[in-house]
C-alpha cells in the first residue's frame, strides 16, 4: 500500500477555489478508480493559532492511499485528472509529491 502526500500551491485565492471545486468534481470518481482506498484533500485551518503551525498561503494537501504503483500510475492518467488539468490549467504554482510506504 503506497501513502501519496501531494502539496500543491496556487497562485491566488480565486486559483485555490478553482483547483478545491476540481478536486471536490472528480473526487466520486476517483474513489472508484481500482487500487483507490483513499483520497482525501486539506486546506489549512482559519481559526488555529499556534506556535506549531506553517501556514502556507494558497495551499492544498493531498493524503491518498493507492494498492500499488501501477494503480497510482493509472490514475495519473485517467480521464479524472485529465479532466482536472484541463479545469485548472493556469491555477497552480507548483506540486510536490511524496510516494511513501509504511515501515
């Protein structure tokens, strides 16, 4: 089971509500993809103060869980994230991905 941590930086406000309402579109769907067993996204609180806390303007985290990399792969190319690239193309700064297993 591969954990994937996706951190992905918009550049405004206005992009940030473009690729959420996207991701929020194709999220059924990539529920149903073979191999996916999670696929969660996260935003940064408003209310939360602390010390703790990095805070990173127009930011989205990705937690998925994917049975194996041949079903991460697929996904990567399926109809949901071409149609997602389309439906925010122009809104994202930048993407980090994290491919992690369990130890």
């Amino acid at each position: 089971m591969l954990t994937v941590i996706a951190e992905i930086i918009c550049h405004s406000e206005q992009d940030l509500k473009t690729v959420l309402d996207s991701f929020h579109y194709i999220r059924e769907q990539v529920l149903q993809e073979l191999g996916c067993h999670t696929y969660d996204v996260h935003i940064d609180h408003p209310a939360v103060k602390s010390a703790l806390r990095t805070k990173v303007p127009f930011s989205i985290m990705m937690y998925e869980k994917w049975q194996s990399m041949q079903h991460l792969e697929a996904h990567m190319h399926s109809v949901s994230m071409q149609q997602h690239a389309k439906a925010t193309e122009g809104a994202v700064a930048s993407v980090k991905i994290r491919i992690l297993e369990a130890q």
